[in-house]
C-alpha cells in the first residue's frame, strides 16, 4: 500500500499499472490532476482475508487548489505467483 501511495506521489504509472490486477487494471492512461500535492498516508488497518487475499484500510490527505482533501478507502489485494496486486476498492 505505501509503495502505491508513493507511485502517485511521484506519478510513476509503470509501477502503479504493474502492480494493478490484470482484471481490474485500467485500459486508458491514469489521470493525475496538475497541481495536487499529496500530503500524507495513515494506515488505518491491515487484515488477511486468507494467505492470498487482504485488505488495507487508509486514509491519504491532499491539497489542490488551496483545499484540502482527504480520501479514505478500503483497497482489496489479491497475492498471485507470490506478487502483491491491487484488485479494487471501497471509498467513502
């Protein structure tokens, strides 16, 4: 979860999209908004479903604009060929 959250820091899409379940993973290119800045990632829980499935809840803070945002989510992974992927989420 943190190596994601610093990829779109850094707005690294090779890594966010090698990381991205081949079922669930965007087609089309990622938008990043021009002038965001990411502020921080808490972690508010991790849980194993089973030895291949977790699920990571977080709360990630932004600005944009003079704003600030936060984005909680609920992030499903899934472990395939011993390689951690993002399937999807849950956001508030």
């Amino acid at each position: 979860m943190r190596s994601r959250y610093s990829a779109y820091t850094l707005q690294l899409d090779d890594y966010l999209l090698a990381t991205w379940h081949p079922s669930t993973r965007p087609n089309t290119p990622l938008h990043h908004e021009s002038g965001l800045r990411w502020l921080g990632l808490q972690v508010l829980r991790h849980e194993s479903t089973d030895a291949d499935h977790a699920q990571v809840e977080f709360v990630a803070r932004s600005k944009l604009g003079g704003r600030a945002h936060r984005q909680r989510e609920l992030s499903r992974f899934v472990r395939e060929g011993g390689r951690w992927f993002y399937l999807d989420a849950l956001r508030e």
